[in-house]
C-alpha cells in the first residue's frame, strides 16, 4: 500500500491564486462584455518586455549553443562562477557587504528557495511568522509536517504569528517567545511595507540572543527608494551569523517568465543538531542543491549577467520605475476614491483598507463585478490580512490610470 502526505490534506481549499483565478474565469464566463474591460493588478506578475540587454544577452547565449566549440551541457548545480561573482560584487561588495562567491547560489526562484531551504532545517524548529504573509512560507511548512491543523481562522497550530497592522506599520516585531526560524519579507508583500535599519536591527539582536535563523526575502530589494530602508539584511552587525537572504531577478528584471534568482548562504551561519552540537548550514544546501537541483539553463544565466551590464542596469532601473510610477498613479486614484491607502513606497504594491466594514473578498467582487478589475483579497495572506485588499502596480500606464479612474467611478 503506498501512502501519500497527510500533510497536503491539513492545507485550506485553495491557494490563494489558484482562487482568484476561479473566481475570475466563472466572471468572465457569465459575464461576456465586462469581461473584455478586465484589468489585472492581483497577481504579482511584471507585464513589461524584457530590456534589451536581457534579450541580446539571450539570442547571444542560444546562438553559442548552435555551435559546438561554443555549447553548454551541465553547468555547476549552483550556478556558473561569472555569475556568480557579479551578483557577489555587484549587490554586495559594492556596497561594503562581506559576501563570497561561493556563498551565492543561483535558482530558478526565491519561491522555490523559501520552500526548498526547508530541507536542511530541522522540524523540531519553532517557527515565527509575519501575518498577513506571503503564503508559501506557510504552506510549505505546512506541507512539510511542521504545523498543526489550522483553526476556523486558518491559522495553523505550532506557528508563532506576527502581527503587521497600521499600530507598527506593518512590520512585524521580535515576539517575546523563543523562536528558532523567522520570515522576514521587506519590502513586504502583500503590505508593500519596508523595515527600517532599527526595526533589523532589533531582529538581528533577537536572533543571535536566541540562536535563531531569519529567512529574509529580499525579492523586491531594487524597489527601495527611501535613504535609511536597507537593501539587505547584512547591512545589519550580526547578519552572516544569524540570516539567509533569499533575491530575485523576478521583479526588477521582468524574469517572472525566465526564472532565476539566488540564494545567499554564509558561511559563518550555524545551528543546532539534534544533540546540540553548531553545524553550518552552507555545506548542508551546497549538498542540497548538488543533489536535487541540475542549475539554471545556461542561456538563461547570460541573461542574469546582462542586468549587471552598464546598460542592463540602465534598463532595469527604468523599469522599476515605470512600475513605482504605477503605483503612484494607483495610490493617488485610491485615496481620491476616500480609501486608506499603504505601502507603495519602496515596493510595487499597495496596501488598501476595505470601506465601510466590507470583507476582503466582498471587496474582491464588489471591484471585479463593477470595476472590471482584478485585486488580490488581503484574507488570503492571514488573518490580520482581513479587511484589506491589495492592488499591483505590475501593468501598463494606461492601464494603471484607468484602474485609478474607475477606482473613483465605485460607488462604496
């Protein structure tokens, strides 16, 4: 008899876009001429081309690989040493961060790497984790037996749940429990909230007091703008000993549909076996990754390297702020509309009180039924998600400007 995973049956009906996605598909179904209206800023996917010095790095790469003296096989499980080494020099070394080569290791995602970085950990951890969350980082503890069944609120036993709420700015705060793994995401999605440096540093002191690993998702790093907000959690004392940070070429590259990000593993980072001896966790995911991963197409890794090119970089920061433009245009519309509007600051998001008492799914279908536009229902990333809604600034101008006129046009 073969079983499967109990695990997988403790999880809610539905990941969150998967729902929306349902729900979207029965709207457009009944409703035919809406439907060719609709507008989507719910799922957090870039919808501008790739720069141009993403897509000559690629047709380079690909024509290398129609020659034999030229084309690639298997590359090194974590990443090819060129890559490396830029993204070593250029997001860190560059700004007075101690990094090694070696310490990167390049993926197909940073959601891969927040699920897959579950191998080397332990699951006797007590984990802490922000709420309202990206939901992966619940689920896939779920999934990997570390939580409990979830309550009527969803809300799953054994997890430490951290508050973000407009009293702390959405930025959760070191509990006074003991904790062995923490999630921290800044800038936040979904709030779009960003941590300042005291607020890392007061987890960076938590964690070594306690012996802790923070798990700190840094995907929307090249959005920050603001003096004082850091980019990575090593501009904090204490940091390699204490942090993995987890980056992608996702969001400031338009790599959603490429796929490849990195990982950052120090070397002086440890913890704790089972009998209480300190281990490093780098030579455990170097193992990982070797073992279970075949590494990022070649192509796909020339393509990564180009961002770092003077003109790459030139490129990138006009996307980025093509989409903080969107947001801005996003946020001005909503609070013309009388809503309470957060984040969009140093990230693509906007974070949106609910009017009048309204759930966040009323508010879902009350904006696609008679705005035609898609948000995504804050609920669905915890509890305290509840009576929010957030809105993407992933689209077209024309398209954001619209969503802000018809944002006006709602009758709350």
């Amino acid at each position: 008899m073969a079983y499967l995973n109990d695990n997988y049956l403790k999880l809610k009906a539905g990941y969150l876009f998967p729902e929306i996605g349902r729900r979207v598909r029965v709207f457009c179904e009944q409703n035919p001429e809406p439907a060719k209206r609709l507008i989507r800023c719910g799922i957090g996917d870039v919808t501008e081309p790739l720069p141009p010095a993403v897509t000559a790095a690629l047709h380079k790469a690909v024509d290398e690989m129609g020659v034999r003296d030229s084309f690639k096989g298997y590359g090194p499980e974590q990443g090819y040493e060129w890559l490396r080494a830029a993204i070593a020099q250029n997001d860190f070394r560059a700004h007075g961060l101690d990094v090694a080569d070696d310490e990167i290791f390049v993926s197909d995602g940073s959601k891969c790497d927040c699920g897959n970085i579950l191998d080397i950990l332990g699951h006797q951890n007590r984990l802490a984790i922000s709420d309202p969350v990206y939901p992966v980082y619940v689920d896939t503890n779920v999934m990997a037996g570390h939580t409990g069944d979830a309550n009527d609120a969803g809300a799953y036993a054994g997890l430490i749940y951290l508050p973000c709420t407009p009293q702390n700015g959405f930025i959760p705060e070191p509990p006074a429990e003991h904790a062995d793994v923490i999630y921290l995401c800044s800038p936040n999605n979904p709030t779009g909230a960003s941590a300042n440096r005291a607020q890392l540093e007061a987890w960076v002191k938590y964690a070594l007091a306690h012996q802790s690993v923070i798990l700190y998702d840094a995907a929307y790093e090249a959005y920050i703008s603001e003096p004082g907000v850091p980019h990575s959690i090593y501009e904090i004392p204490g940091a390699r000993d204490c942090a993995i940070e987890f980056r992608s070429f996702s969001k400031n590259g338009g790599f959603t549909g490429t796929r490849c990000a990195f990982t950052v593993v120090p070397k002086t980072l440890l913890a704790s076996t089972s009998t209480g001896e300190r281990k490093p966790l780098h030579p455990l995911w170097l193992r990982r990754t070797t073992t279970k991963f075949n590494g990022v197409s070649y192509i796909v890794q020339r393509a990564a390297e180009a961002l770092y090119s003077l003109d790459g970089k030139a490129q990138t920061r006009a996307l980025i702020e093509h989409y903080m433009g969107n947001a801005r245009v996003l946020t001005a519309g909503a609070r013309a509309a009388g809503l309470t509007v957060f984040g969009g600051v140093n990230a693509p998001y906007i974070w949106v009180q609910c009017p009048k008492g309204l759930t966040s799914w009323q508010a879902f279908d009350k904006i696609l039924g008679e705005a035609n536009v898609v948000i995504t229902p804050g609920s669905g990333f915890g509890s305290k998600g509840e009576g929010y809604f957030r809105v993407s600034s992933f689209n077209s101008r024309a398209n954001a400007e619209e969503v802000a006129r018809r944002f006006q046009a709602l009758k709350w």
